[in-house]
C-alpha cells in the first residue's frame, strides 16, 4: 500500500479539508484520504500507484497550491499486527 503525504498551502478550516479529500476521491480511487488544515497536509492511501503530477493537478484545480508530495510504502496491519 502507498502512502502518499502532501504539504498544501491554502487551506483554512474544515471546508477546505473538505474540498481538497473530495477532489482526490473524484480523480482517483484511494483507500483513505485525510487533510489536516493545521498541519497543512493531506494524506492520501492507495493500492495502486498514483501518478504525482496528475495529483499536484487535481488538487490545484480546486485553488491549493501543492508544495511537496513524499511517497512511503505503508505495512498493511491485520487484527493482531505488531
């Protein structure tokens, strides 16, 4: 599973948040998606790779700018996972 950070500059509350999860829902298909306005992040999991500029790209559409994108492998954790 792929673990995709993004830092993003622009976003102000709970909308926001809001807007940047539905635009990487809409253009992808993601395990979990979750931004953070006070972080200013947005954490994306996926099981397929996804292409970073076509991210940078949905997201921006929506009026944030992207700063970086890091991708992480991310361990599946079962019931009992250490």
């Amino acid at each position: 599973m792929k673990k995709i950070t993004m830092k993003i500059d622009g976003m102000m509350c709970g909308m926001c948040e809001s807007h940047v999860n539905d635009a990487v829902r809409n253009a992808f298909k993601v395990k979990k998606v979750s931004s953070s306005h006070r972080k200013g992040e947005t954490v994306v999991l996926s099981e397929n790779e996804i292409n970073e500029e076509e991210l940078r790209t949905a997201v921006e559409k929506t009026g944030y700018k992207v700063l970086s994108i890091t991708v992480s492998e991310q361990e599946k954790r079962g019931l009992f996972g250490k």
